[in-house]
C-alpha cells in the first residue's frame, strides 16, 4: 500500500533534460537617452497641458465618479429629504 503512495515522490527526482545556453547572445549596444524623466513613456516636462493638471484630473474623476454615482442614487430615491 505505502509502495504505490511514494510512486509520485519518486517520480520528483527522475534526471530532468539540462536547458541549454547555446543560443545565439543577445544583442545590446542601443544607446538611449539617459537622464530624469528618461525612463518613463509619457512626457513630463515642456507639455501644454501640465501634467498635475491631467494627473489630478484623470484619477479625481475615476474616484469621485463612484461617490457621484451614489449620491445620485440616493438623492433619487428621497433618503435626503426631511
């Protein structure tokens, strides 16, 4: 009975085939701006928008419109009568 339960603990230390590493080398000689602000895809800097403006604004609208959304609904249903 304990012979066929270790069957799948044997089966975990059979050799496994090597990976190997004789693919062709990876080619790294592009030369990109470095710097600040470098990294990130999106402008920061020299916007016609300031980018706090559309900061603020995209994340205050995706978070206030969930609380609109209920006050709505409330307001619709009469909880905020007297």
């Amino acid at each position: 009975m304990f012979r066929f339960a270790a069957a799948p603990a044997r089966a975990a230390f059979r050799p496994v085939a090597k990976r190997s590493f004789q693919t062709s080398r990876v080619v790294r000689g592009a030369h990109f701006e470095e710097g600040v602000y470098s990294n990130l895809p999106f402008k920061v800097h020299n916007r016609k928008i300031p980018f706090a403006i559309v900061f603020f604004g995209f994340f205050g609208l995706g978070f206030s419109l969930p609380l609109v959304a209920v006050w709505w609904q409330l307001k619709k249903s009469g909880a905020f009568k007297n």
